[in-house]
C-alpha cells in the first residue's frame, strides 16, 4: 500500500536547505519588530511626559506676568480658589523646561522652580531618591533625573541654561527635575490626582491670562505632536520596510519551489496527485513559517537587549520590550507572504510532469 506523503520528510533529509528558509523567515520578523522597537522610545517616553507626568502635576502658566502690577496678589488669590478643589498641594512656581530628545522627535520635561521647603514636596511626592551629589540650596541651583541628565549629556555641577547649576541627581518613575528658583514666580504648580480632569475650566475663573498643562491637555498635544507627527514617519519606516523584506523572502521561497521541482515530478510518476504534493508543500511551508518565528524570539530578544544596551539606555529613553502591535503585524506579514507564495506554489503544480514525460521535454 503506497504511504501518504510527510511533511517531515524532506525537512529531516534536508536540514541544511530548510536552515537556510527558516533563519530566512525569522530574519523577517526579527527586522520587522526591531524597526518597531526603534521607534517606541519617541512613543513611550513623550507618553510618560504628556500623560503620567501631567496626570501628578498641573500647571497654570501666566502670561504677561510683567502687566499685572499685582502679580502677587493675584497668585494668591488663585491659589486659594484652587485649593477648593480636590487637590493635594497648590504653591506659586518659576516654570522651566528641560528637551528630551528620542531617536526620533524632541520634546521638553515640565520642571517647577521653587522654594526649599517645597522641593522636598515634590521629591516625596514624585518618589525621587537623590543618587548623586546634594539637595538645592541656592538660587539657581537643580536637581534632574538620571534620564534627563544622559538625554542632555549633563554631568553634575555642569550648567545648565547658563543660569542653572545642575547639584543633584535624582531617580524617579519621571522625567523629573526641580530647583530653587531664581526669578519670579511665574506659574502656579498643581498636585493632584490630575487624570482627566480639565483644568482649562477652572482657569478661566482666574483674573489672568494663562496657558493650562494638565492631563487632558497633555493628551491632546501627545495625539497631535507626537502620534499624528512620528505616526506618518512610522508607517512610512515599516511598509518600506516591509516590502523589502517581503521581495526578499518571497525570492528565497520561489528558489525553493524550483529546486523541488524534479522532486515533485517524482512523486508524481509513483502516482501521487498535484493535490497530495501541493497540501504537503504547504504544510512543510507551515512548519517553515512556525520555526522562524520560534528562531526569531531568541533573535529578537538579543537585538533588543543590543538596542537597550547602545541606544536606549544611554540616551535616558523609555521602551517597551514587548510591543503587541509589533506582533500582529509580523503575524500579518507572514500570512501576506504565504498567501503570495501560493501563486507561483499553483504555478508549479500545473508545470510538474512524470519522470518520462520531462525526460522527454529535455
């Protein structure tokens, strides 16, 4: 009785062939993701500014501090009509920000310049541990973030601004940094369980004109400055991406069907249909597909450590090491190209002849 074909047969006599498929396929979707995984820090990082940050501090900026010659009085009197809310600490600030630059796209930090004693409140309540160096004192002295100090390639004691000497240097869950200002108090600081709630409203009962930073407004400005912007830039990378690679492995996929050719014809002289050798050629390129993409995860896994190690880290970035949407498009990606590999698969099948009839054609 004739024995159904296997899928595994040609697999174990040909380990060195099917090497060259699989490493292949897993070259694909390991070039698929770390494309991806380059790109996250401009993602991650700016939503942990827009979004973590702003959702634990507000800001309500004055603008044109220098016309209201009752500057100070008015601070007060906002700050106690927002002290009405539900808000855990409301103190007037000198606004400062700090860029953060990403692989791709720059941004800036909120830092909020104050007295002493309110620096302490906000290192306990951003939970930031000074690592290096000391707590401000003086005027114009700050303290950053390790992530903002390798971002800025910023050493301790450096300047910073000209008129700012960085004193410490923090860890925190934040692009964090705080100091004793120098100048006017030009904004008032807001620490509260911020999350969706619009500040924008309550401003607009305050007697002056200002410029509101909060969570629903860092939401707003994450969409359009970064989404919106590097979103363009991503697909762009990823579908450029994507073809290449796809021609590439669809190229490596069609030598394969031609060196089986022969192969199949003699399968088919022994009596096997186009049917029987085309369903097992497709279960070995099912077999091909879940091996590269198991290779792959080893693979990936040592080229996102890399990219950590050498891009990442030492620029004070933040990534996520498993990106979901990475994975349903490397997934969609292989399905594309088997289901393109089947053309010239249906081609092949209507071109293989029995042993005689193509020693004949030869």
């Amino acid at each position: 009785m004739k024995r159904g074909l296997s899928a595994t047969t040609y697999i174990k006599a040909n380990k060195k062939r099917v090497s060259v498929l699989v490493i292949t396929i897993a070259l694909f979707a390991t070039m698929l993701y770390l494309v991806n995984y380059m790109l996250d820090p401009s993602f991650t990082s700016f939503k942990k500014m827009y979004f973590d940050h702003m959702e634990k501090q507000q800001f309500i900026r004055v603008n044109n501090l220098g016309s209201y010659e009752n500057a100070e009085e008015l601070f007060e009197q906002s700050i106690k009509r927002i002290k009405e809310e539900n808000v855990i600490d409301v103190f007037p600030v000198q606004y400062m920000s700090i860029s953060v630059t990403s692989i791709i796209g720059m941004n800036s930090a909120d830092m909020a310049l104050t007295s002493i004693d309110k620096v302490d409140v906000l290192m306990d309540y951003f939970d930031a541990k000074l690592i290096e160096g000391r707590m401000p004192q003086s005027p114009g002295e700050i303290i950053l973030d390790k992530k903002l100090c390798k971002n800025n390639n910023i050493q301790l004691n450096d300047k910073f601004k000209i008129d700012f000497t960085v004193v410490g240097i923090v860890e925190s869950d934040y692009y964090f940094g705080t100091g004793i200002r120098n100048l006017s108090n030009n904004c008032i600081s807001i620490l509260s369980n911020g999350k969706g709630v619009d500040y924008s409203i309550l401003a607009k009962e305050l007697k002056f004109d200002n410029i509101v930073y909060d969570s629903v407004q860092g939401k707003k400005a994450y969409k359009e400055f970064i989404v919106d912007s590097i979103a363009a830039s991503k697909m762009v990378i990823n579908i450029g991406s994507l073809i290449v690679l796809c021609i590439c492995l669809v190229i490596v996929i069609n030598m394969y069907y031609r060196d089986r050719h022969e192969e199949w014809c003699l399968y088919h002289s022994i009596g096997f249909s186009s049917q029987n050798i085309f369903f097992v050629t497709l279960r070995e390129m099912l077999i091909f597909f879940g091996l590269g993409l198991f290779v792959s995860v080893f693979i990936i896994g040592i080229g996102v450590t890399t990219i950590n190690l050498l891009a990442v880290r030492p620029l004070g970035l933040l990534a996520r090491e498993f990106i979901p949407e990475a994975i349903g498009s490397i997934l969609a990606s292989l399905a594309f190209v088997l289901g393109i590999c089947q053309i010239p698969l249906f081609y092949a099948m209507n071109k293989i002849r029995t042993i005689d009839i193509l020693e004949e054609e030869q």
